[in-house]
C-alpha cells in the first residue's frame, strides 16, 4: 500500500504495465500477483491486451477491495470490448464497465453478468474513436457505482449484487485487439 500524500486515498493497485512483453501479466507495480480466470492478458509494448481469448473473451483480475476507485485508460482499435472488470467472483458473476465497440454496439457501457445473464446498468450512447485512449473511471461505494469517461460522470446507478467481492482487473471479447494501460486502484 502507497501511503497517502495530500490527503489522497491510499494507493492499492498500480500497474502501468510498463514491462517486458509477455503472455502473461505476472505482478502489478503494487506486487499483486494479476491471476487468469478465462484465456489470459500479456504484456506488448508497454501495454495490457488480451493474449489468447478463451470462448471469446478473457478475464485477468488482482485483489482489491470491494468499494474502490479505479481509473484505467482503455483503446479499442477493433470490433472489440476492453473493460474494467470489478466485483467479480466467478467468470459468470461479476461488473465491467469500458468500451464496446463490436457491431451494433459502438458506446460507453457499465454490465452485470449474474450466472451468465447480462444487464445493462449504464449505456453512454456516445462512439469510440478507433484507436482512442480513454479514461474509464469507476467508484464503488456499497451499492453506488458511478462510471466516468475523461473525468465527466456519465452515469451511476445502484447495484447490491457481489457488493463484497474485492477482484478487479481486465475483461476483453470478441477480437484481441483492445489494449489497456495505467490501472490505478484506490481505497473509496
């Protein structure tokens, strides 16, 4: 844990990524070991993306806590979905909230997956740019989860479901082509 300057809340999570490439994620910069619960994310120039989609997708996660604030910076450069994964405690039960770009999407989305029934809980209506970076932030604070994108909030909503799960991580699908960088996660 980093300890607090300013009055900010401690750093729990930080991992730039910002290491030699590979197939795997291995520890973030914080020493949380990054564990593969569904095909596996790697490391390619300096960036997190999705290296071997497993059922088309793939879930990568580190301990946290279960209320949070955490900002990573998401691209799609594809048909793709790139997402911050949170609350999750099984591959068919948890939250994501990032970028859907496959056809018929193209927006800003918050999910739930609960036993692989999918609900919707924010949809910001608004086109990625292909290749864009954006910073999709996400507070968690019991049943409250409020999404930001480029620090402007574009939706919150009230969710009990999972409420003590503490996994965080990335979840992408569909191509692997999305990248992530800078996952910074702090105490709420």
């Amino acid at each position: 844990v980093v300890p607090l300057i300013f009055g900010e809340p401690a750093v729990l999570v930080r991992d730039s990524f910002n290491r030699n490439d590979a197939v795997s994620l291995g520890n973030a910069e914080t020493g949380q070991l990054w564990t593969d619960h569904n095909g596996s994310h790697g490391i390619t120039s300096g960036l997190a993306y999705p290296s071997a989609l497993l059922g088309a997708y793939a879930i990568s996660t580190v301990p946290a806590v279960a209320d949070f604030d955490a900002t990573v910076y998401l691209q799609a450069t594809g048909a793709d979905v790139i997402s911050l994964i949170f609350r999750y405690s099984a591959n068919d039960n948890f939250i994501l909230a990032g970028i859907d770009n496959r056809a018929g999407e193209t927006d800003f989305e918050m999910w739930k997956n609960v036993a692989s029934a999918w609900t919707n809980l924010i949809d910001y209506n608004v086109a990625p740019v292909l290749s864009q970076w954006y910073a999709i932030r996400v507070v968690a604070k019991g049943s409250l989860l409020s999404m930001y994108l480029d620090g402007v909030l574009i939706g919150s909503v009230t969710e009990t479901f999972n409420q003590t799960a503490s996994l965080i991580g990335l979840y992408s699908a569909a191509t692997q082509t999305g990248r992530a960088n800078d996952l910074i996660v702090r105490t709420a």
